[in-house]
C-alpha cells in the first residue's frame, strides 16, 4: 500500500518543475500558458505547505528518537521522551490532514450547476414538496452570495412544480450541491388533506455541471429543434409569440425543453446549455460505471425506496440515509438554512473516500 510520502513526494516533484517552468523566458511569454501553470501551482500550494510541514515532524520525531537511542545524556533523553510524545501526537493530526488533502478532487468541483426537480409519487402533494425544494434552494445560493436563473418549469395549479430546471452561478457550486441528487421523500399532513392524514411524497433532484461549448462539442446535425408556443405562467408575450424551445439529440434520444424566456434566442442558448450538462453527465456515469458496477443512477425511478434523504414533519427532523445524520428545524432548512446539512455531507464522503484508499 502506498505511504502518504508515496503520495505527497510526486506532488512536490511537480510543483518544484512548474515554479521552474514559469521561470523560463520563453514559457514567461505565452500569456495562456503561464496562467494554466499559475492555476496548477495555486492548486498544489496547500498540499505542498502541509506536506512539508508533515514532513518536519518526521524528522523531528526521527532526531528525537536517535537522541533517546543514544542514552549518553540522561537529562536530554528525559526531554526528548516528552518531546516525542507531542510530536507525534502534533504527526497524527498532520497525517489526517494531509490523508484528506490527498484524496482525489471532483473535476466539476467548481463548476456552475443546473438542477432540475420534479415531482415524484404523491400527486399534487408531491408538487408541492418539488416547490418547496426549489425554496430551499433557490434561498441557500442567494444567501451564498450565487446567481439563480429559472430555464424551465411546469407549474402546478396549487402552486407547486411538476418540473422545474434552474441554474445556480457561483463559486464552487458544484461541490456544495452535488449531494443533492437522488430522491427526496416528504411525510406530512398536507393542506389538502381534510381528515388530518399524514401523506408520503417524493420529488427527485438531479444535480448538472454546466459545460461550456468549447469543452463539449454537439454536432448540430444530430439535433431537431422545434419552435412552439410556450404555456404557462410566462405572460401575454410568451403565450401569444412562438418562443419556447425543444431540442432532441437523436442519437442519444435526450431531449430538452426551455421556455421561460420571452426571446426565442435566450430560450434556445438555455437548452442547449442544459443539452450539454445531461450529455456531459451522461458520458461521466458512463465512465464511472466501466470502474465500477455498483455505480447506480442519479436520480432512479422516484419509487419510495430509492431514497437519500426522509424530511418528517410531525417529528420535525430531516434524515440523511447515506449519512445517517439527522437535522431539526425543517422551516428554517426549506428557508435555505442548509449549510451544516451540507458540511455533514461533506465531511461524510470524506470518510468514505478514505475507507476506499485504505482498502
């Protein structure tokens, strides 16, 4: 099994040939490739400080225990026994910390996201519920300090979403909201509901990287575009004149609806956004199944069972299923107060990318 220096040494290695690299007049003068080695080397320096902080400690430890060894000096080697002791309890959390520095980061960690919610079982109840996750979501970026735009949506005529498809546009979206993908499962007595009987409804959660054309290139004669009224609640303008957009990509038979815009342009530069994220996401499950087959899909077939996440009203708790954590206050969390949830998972998948690097 590889040793944290095993892993760390290649990083230096590499750091010590970049800031090399940029040192060259030559390499100097390509405006673009001095800024991809910037960025490579702005993304080493951490691991590199806590690496070589790491290995001090090692040869601390290494120091002390050749002076203890030695035993000529009675004194000394009372001090260096309890040197050693903090030392190695100082290498202990080092190691930690280096062992989560080290695990593989997620490409799309910095990416903008697009999310669609739609409503699962529980008929209107479940639209209602896809609502109150858009809520939930929408609030939480606004108060992160992103950009929400709506690129499609289906509205209910009780005030929920049969669908509705969203852009969030911030730094590192993707990393904070990639958990949410899966089926969410609602237990509660909804407003509808006469004889006070607690309902279960689901709505699923798909999370998208949004990719731009340069990175993911379609081929626009695998695609039928059509043009048709929009319907809904976008106003005289966008009922009346021919706007909305459907895009089909034939071979792999997606399709992707956007009408929420009034300009005809708009609504087909949103599709073809949204195009691109599902065929990127699609290509990436499709690689992440070849290494391995347990490797499951996003979202499932909104069924009760295939849950991540329980949100239980009379008892006023929110379970997480993968993390096992549970959460109080759910109007607060549907208001947008979802940052510790999202911290929990964070530090959930921590756990369980180190389990897989011990194996």
């Amino acid at each position: 099994m590889a040793t944290l220096l095993d892993k760390l040494n290649p990083v230096i290695i590499r750091y010590h040939e970049i800031e090399e690299s940029m040192g060259d007049p030559e390499v100097a003068a390509n405006f673009e490739t001095i800024q991809q080695l910037a960025r490579e080397r702005a993304s080493l320096e951490y691991l590199v400080k806590i690496g070589g902080e790491y290995k001090d400690l090692l040869e601390e430890i290494e120091d002390l225990e050749s002076l203890i060894k030695d035993g000529s000096e009675p004194e000394l080697v009372e001090m260096a026994k309890e040197e050693i002791e903090v030392a190695k309890a100082k290498l202990e959390d080092s190691s930690q910390t280096l062992r989560l520095a080290l695990l593989p980061k997620n490409p799309n960690d910095e990416r903008d996201v697009i999310l669609e919610i739609r409503a699962g079982t529980g008929g209107a109840e479940a639209g209602i519920f896809a609502s109150d996750l858009y809520r939930a979501y929408s609030r939480y970026a606004v108060n992160q300090g992103w950009k929400v735009e709506v690129m499609d949506s289906n509205p209910t005529e009780v005030g929920g979403f049969n669908k509705i498809v969203f852009e969030i546009q911030g730094k590192y979206v993707f990393s904070r909201m990639k958990f949410e993908s899966g089926v969410h499962r609602v237990q509660r007595i909804p407003n509808t509901e006469t004889q006070g009987r607690i309902h279960t409804s689901t709505a699923t959660v798909a999370v998208l990287p949004v990719v731009d054309e340069v990175e993911l290139k379609v081929d626009p004669n695998d695609l039928r575009i059509d043009i048709f009224h929009a319907g809904g609640h976008g106003g005289q303008n966008v009922n009346k004149v021919a706007t909305a957009v459907r895009i089909v990509h034939e071979p792999s038979g997606l399709t992707v609806v956007c009408q929420d815009e009034r300009s005809q342009h708009k609504n087909k530069q949103r599709a073809m956004s949204m195009l691109r994220s599902r065929l990127f996401e699609a290509e990436q499950m499709r690689k992440d199944a070849e290494l391995s087959e347990t490797r499951r899909s996003q979202v499932g077939g909104a069924e009760r069972a295939e849950k991540i996440r329980t949100y239980n009203y009379p008892q006023d708790r929110i379970t997480d299923h993968r993390s096992n954590a549970n959460f109080h206050d759910i109007p607060r969390r549907m208001d947008g107060g979802l940052e510790d949830m999202f911290d929990t998972l964070l530090a959930w998948d921590e756990e369980r990318l180190l389990g897989e690097e011990s194996l």
